[in-house]
C-alpha cells in the first residue's frame, strides 16, 4: 500500500488537532524534558529532580556535601577527594570523582578538563574549563567556587558568561 501525502495548511486548530492526536509530541516536549532535568536550590543546597539518573543525583549529593561547608584553597582537593578546602576544579572533581557521579578517576586541575570526555553540552552535566578556572553545571544549576554565596564551593542558578571556555560532558550525561 503506497503513502499518500497529504498537505494541510498549518494553523492554530490543526497544530491543536495533530497535538491532541500526538502526531507533535516529540518536537515540543524539549522544554518540558527540560523543566524535568532541572534541579531546586533551597538554602544553598541542589534538590535533585525525580526524573535524575543516578549518577546525576550522586554528583548533586557529593557536591551538596561541601557546598558552602568547606572554604576555598588554591589546590584544595588535588591531592585527595576528602580535603578542608577546594578550588574550583577539585570542587568538580570531588562531584565528578568517587564520591560523586564516578565519571572521574582522579582529582584533575582545570585545563585538565579542556578535553576531558565529550565536547559541546551535556543532557544532564555539563563542565566548563579554561586554563584558569572551571565550573559545572549539574541540572541546570552551576556548581562554581566564584559568583556564589559565601566562601568556597557553592550553587547558583544564575549562570556565568561561557566566552572562553571549552563545554566538555561525560558520555550519556
């Protein structure tokens, strides 16, 4: 049996029409999957959204433990994951690595993470790193040690400009 095509003149009735049918379901849910992918900030912490893969909501609790808890020091987090300050890429790491998601071996600096992974963005966790500094940003809140709250590692849901740095990703995240 052949297809036919058939053209409809695109209005306001039939983009209702073909939605009630679920002919255009895939195309508009983008902003919906992503409203699912985005986690809350209360009091400092990231609330890990329900629809979250695991690694995702290891990453958030590993990052929530030293939020705001520990300081920052430069250097802070290379040498073990378990350290009484962070910089900003063993801040990552520390969410990335064994307490975390687990898609990190080892602590790395920041230029470290400039071909680290995937290139471009990531569904769930994206890495943002140039030779000075990096952040990452976890259900769609960045995890950062600068332009956040207080001292040391922290969260923020207002987003920092990304002009000159490399977005890396882990595989499937």
């Amino acid at each position: 049996m052949k297809h036919m095509q058939v053209r409809v003149p695109v209005t306001l009735g039939t983009l209702a029409f073909a939605l009630a049918l679920g002919l255009l379901a895939a195309p508009f849910t983008g902003e919906a999957d992503a409203a699912k992918r985005e986690a809350r900030l209360v009091k400092g912490q990231a609330i890990t959204p329900k629809s979250a893969p695991p690694r995702v909501e290891r990453a958030i609790e590993a990052a929530n433990r030293i939020a705001k808890g520990r300081g920052y020091c430069y250097g802070g987090g290379h040498a073990r994951w378990n350290s009484p300050c962070y910089d900003c890429s063993g801040a990552v790491s520390y969410a990335l690595g064994d307490k975390g998601a687990r898609v990190l071996r080892a602590p790395r600096p920041s230029g470290g993470f400039m071909r680290w992974k995937k290139p471009g963005k990531g569904r769930w966790i994206t890495v943002y790193a140039n030779h000075g500094h990096m952040y990452a940003v976890i259900a769609g809140l960045r995890f950062d040690t600068s332009m956040t709250p207080g001292k040391g590692p922290g969260w923020s849901d207002e987003m920092r400009g990304k002009r000159g740095y490399r977005e890396r990703h882990p595989k499937s995240l």
